[in-house]
C-alpha cells in the first residue's frame, strides 16, 4: 500500500485484516477466522458485535449509554430471542448466566 502513487484511485486503508487463502481453510472455524474477523470490524466500526441474551441487553441499558447492535435490533424493538429451559440452562453452564433457581 505505501508504494502506491498519489494518484491512486482507491483510498488508503487505516485498517487492514488478513486472512488465509487456501482451498482447504475451514472458514467457518470460530477462533481461526470467525473471532479475528469480528475483531477486526468492532475495532472499525467501534462497537460490539456479540449477540447477546435479554437479559444483558436489559443490564446494558441501564448501564451504558450506548447498547450494542444486537440489543438495539432484538431487545429494544421487542423481537429477541424466545427464552426456554434449555437456553437458560445451557446459557449458566456456559457462564453467561447466573443461575437463580
């Protein structure tokens, strides 16, 4: 990018993200590509681009100022994700969760 001419016609980047290209890359592996790559766009876009569940979005807007994009989209607008035992289950042994019972 640095030796590029001044009269280039696309801008110079401020961030750039690499990624492997090979035929046999497994694109959908979450810590070798999915995980860098979502870093890398909240890092641009300067948000958080978790999905979360409604419970922390109801946590989040009461104590941040600004809700990330899934709250926004899901809980704010009243469409999230449905709740049921074995959500809420999974979602305490995984730690995302306290469990209350």
């Amino acid at each position: 990018m640095r030796f590029r001419p001044p009269d280039w016609p696309l801008p110079r980047p401020n961030a750039i993200h690499h990624i492997v290209e090979d035929f046999l890359t497994d694109w959908t592996a979450p810590n070798a590509h999915i995980l860098p790559l979502r870093r890398f766009l909240e890092n641009c876009l300067s948000t958080d681009l978790r999905n979360f569940f409604a419970e922390s979005c109801f946590l989040f807007a009461f104590t941040h100022q600004k809700l990330p994009p899934s709250c926004q989209q899901g809980y704010v607008r009243m469409q999230g994700l449905v709740g049921s035992q074995e959500l809420r289950r999974n979602a305490v042994q995984a730690g995302l969760l306290q469990d209350y019972t």
